[in-house]
C-alpha cells in the first residue's frame, strides 16, 4: 500500500515505524542482558540503574523489565504487521 506523505495515513504508519525501532532496541538490551547473565553473572540493567548487584532492582529497573517484556508481547503479537509495515513479507 502507498501511503503519500503529509496525510494522517502516512503520519500513523510512521509512528508505528518508532515505536517498531524502540521495541527492538528493548529487545536487543533484553538479549543481551541474559547474555551476559548466562555468560558472566553480570547484570546488565542493574549495573546501568544502579541498583546493586546481580538480581538487585529498583523502581527504574522494574520499569526496564517491565518494558522489555511489554516488547516482547508486542513483538509476538504484531509480527506479521511489523513485517508489512517496512515491506518485509
């Protein structure tokens, strides 16, 4: 579907196309944070909140997790509209 610049349309479906980028980034920093769980038993969200140590969280690590399982949801549910959207399938 071709979407003209300028109409809500378009507006829409790249707002939609933000909020694609900003799940991914969520998710990357989820993988890599159970990355480095698995691999080094280093915390990578507590480190970067400061909230301690491994397992340690605080209400701005709470709201990281929670965002990046929100992304996943999102991710799981959305899959094949995220793959039109940038014209993947």
């Amino acid at each position: 579907m071709c979407v003209l610049p300028g109409t809500l349309e378009f507006q829409q479906e790249d707002n939609m196309k933000t909020l694609d980028v900003i799940v991914a980034v969520l998710l990357v920093v989820g993988g890599l944070n159970w990355g480095l769980v698995a691999l080094a038993n280093f915390d990578l969200v507590a480190f970067l909140t400061s909230s301690g140590g491994f397992g340690m969280k605080n209400a701005l690590g709470s709201v990281v997790y929670g965002l990046v399982g929100l992304s996943a949801i999102y991710q799981v549910l959305l899959w094949r509209s995220i793959q039109r959207r940038w014209a993947v399938a």
